[in-house]
C-alpha cells in the first residue's frame, strides 16, 4: 500500500463532508440530523462536517417517502456527489413509506428504487446516536482504501 | 498588567492544555427509558391481534405461528414506535421502555369496537377476505377457499357471488382483509376509547 494511500485513508478518516436532502418528509428526520449538530451529540468531533452542497458531500443523507418532484432530481443530484460516496436511508419513509404509504397517495418509497442506498437506519425518527453511529461505522468501510480496491 | 500575566500562566498548566487537546463528550448511551422496538417478554401470546388492530403504520406488525407458538414480529423499517401496541396487548407481551410500568400504574385499557364496510360495487365475491381473515379460520377451519362457508358463526363469508358481513362484533380488527382484497372494497372501521383506572 502506497504511502498516499495512508495518507487519504488517515484524512478521510476525520473529515466527512454530509449533504442531507428532503425527498418528502415530516421534517422529523431532519430534525433529528440537526440535533446532531447540536453540542449535546456534536458530530463535528469525529470529522463530520454538514456541509449542503452535493459536489462537495461523502455521505448523502435521504429522509422522506419519496414524492413525485423529485423523480428527475434525485438522480442528477446523486451523479454530482464525486467519488467515493456513500447514501444513507434516514428514517422510516425512505425504506418503506411507513405511514405514507397507503392506497391512493403520490408517494414512491422505498429510496432504493431510484438511487443505490448503502445502509438505512429504521426509526420513525431514528435517534441521533443511531444516525452518528451509522455513518461512523460505514465510513470506513466505504472509503478505507478507495483507490487501491477500485482497479 | 497583572491579570495578563495570571492569564498566560492558567493557560500553560499542563492539565489546562491536556484537556483543551482531548476533550471529548461523554459517550452516548441510550437511556434505559427510552420507547425502542418492541421487545417479547417471555408471556404467552393469545393471538387476540390487539396489537396489529392498534398499529398505525402498514405491516409494521404481524401475528404468526412459529414452531407452535403464536407470537408478534415487528418489522423494523416500517414500526414508528409509537408503542400502541405494548398498550393494547393485554397479556403484556411486549415491552419497551417504561410503558408497562406506566400501563401498570394507571391500569390503562383500550376499549374498541370495528364497523366492517363493503363496497358491494367493487365486491367479486372472490372470498380472499374471509379465507384470510384469522378469526374466521379459528370458528370455522373447513372454510374453503372460495369463502363460502356452512357455518353461520364466522364473521363473513360469500353467499350467491358477494360477501356478507354476518357477526360484525367478532371482527377483532386486524385488518388483514383489508390487505387482501384487491380491489379494495373492503374497510375496516375503528373506534378505540382508552380507559384509566380499570374496567368501568
């Protein structure tokens, strides 16, 4: 393993950028992302930045139940995010619509349908220490040695 | 003078530094009280389905026999949590967080009763609702599969090509027929009163 290789795994290790988007929710999740900010769970000390531009996000975080808008949005807005990269189900709605899905409504869950969905975090909302736990533990996974298992 | 001074020697203590470099908060646990999924207590489920009649959110919780033994499963990614159903039950077979103490405490109970509706419009007669329906299957298990049935003791079954309600107050109202039918033409109806302090 090459010594620049260390070196990206070292810094993206303390430093992943999050951009989180609404596709039709409540706002409970969104909430609770940003009571992560918060200095009761403060995730800007494990690297985590939010920062709410797609070219420049690791992580994408999806709340809400998909609704039609964003059929020709989501996708563009997924190819923007660079390499490597990661999109994370928040809540219950992404996964399954939850409460929303029911006879005769517009929504269009689950998330994975439209974009690839790499862990997704049951919960209506689910807690703030479940959502840093996440992606702390998929982080690594993801972008340990990016360029080395990519060839 | 002297307060710059006193200020830059507090600064250079060791211990000052120590922890201005490694602060951390606390770790995060989840306090005991907190309202998680459901979890089985080791009592004997009695497949009332109080707990699916209760659940606000879709196929979030399923009643099934498993080796013999009838118990709830929760499907994670679909239950809000809301522990309606560790109310309803009333052989406390669920738990999570303090809502048994409270349930306890309060002697809370939820009275229900169901209204069954059927679009005779939309109705084929199929007999998916009454083949699927649990409490139908208990009273009469020769039910058969196009829902007709000879007994006068279940809840619904087909007659001349369209369905009929014949006991309305045994319906226990876990809307299982409701996801079956296809066409949607059949609605359960739910009114559920919660009662403090015992049976009145």
């Amino acid at each position: 393993m090459s010594l620049l290789q260390n070196l990206k795994n070292a810094v993206r290790s303390r430093s992943i950028h999050v951009a989180y988007v609404n596709v039709g929710s409540c706002n409970g999740c969104d909430i609770e992302i940003l009571a992560c900010l918060s200095p009761r769970y403060d995730i800007e000390q494990y690297g985590i930045y939010v920062h709410n531009n797609p070219r420049e996000a690791d992580v994408l975080l999806i709340t809400g139940a998909f609704s039609p808008q964003w059929e020709d949005k989501l996708k563009p807005l997924w190819d923007k995010i660079p390499h490597p990269k990661v999109a994370v189900a928040i809540g219950n709605c992404p996964i399954s619509g939850c409460v929303f899905n029911r006879p005769e409504t517009l929504v269009d869950p689950p998330v994975s349908k439209h974009i690839p969905i790499a862990a997704e975090i049951p919960g209506c909302p689910p807690r703030p220490t479940e959502i840093i736990s996440t992606i702390l533990s998929l982080a690594p996974i993801i972008f340990k040695d990016y360029e080395e298992t990519k060839k | 003078m002297f307060s710059i001074i006193y200020y830059i020697r507090e600064f250079l203590r060791p211990k000052w530094i120590a922890t201005f470099f490694t602060a951390k908060t606390a770790p995060l646990t989840t306090p005991p009280y907190f309202r998680d999924f459901p979890v089985l207590t080791d009592k004997e489920c009695t497949h009332c389905l109080a707990c699916m009649m209760i659940c606000p959110a879709p196929d979030a919780i399923v009643v099934v026999q498993r080796e013999g033994v009838w118990r709830p499963e929760i499907t994670k990614g679909h239950c809000i949590r809301c522990g309606l159903c560790i109310e309803a039950c009333p052989e406390d077979v669920l738990a999570s967080g303090r809502i048994l103490v409270y349930k306890k405490e309060e002697k809370l109970t939820l009275k229900a009763s169901f209204q069954i509706e059927i679009d005779q419009e939309k109705c084929m007669g199929c007999g998916n609702c009454s083949v699927a329906c649990p409490v139908n299957r208990e009273i009469d298990p020769a039910l058969r599969s196009s829902g007709t049935s000879t007994s006068d003791e279940v809840i619904m079954r087909v007659d001349a090509g369209q369905n009929k309600v014949l006991h309305e107050e045994k319906c226990t109202g876990c809307k299982t027929c409701e996801e079956n039918c296809s066409n949607k033409a059949i609605r359960v109806a739910r009114v559920v009163e919660a009662l403090q302090g015992g049976e009145e």
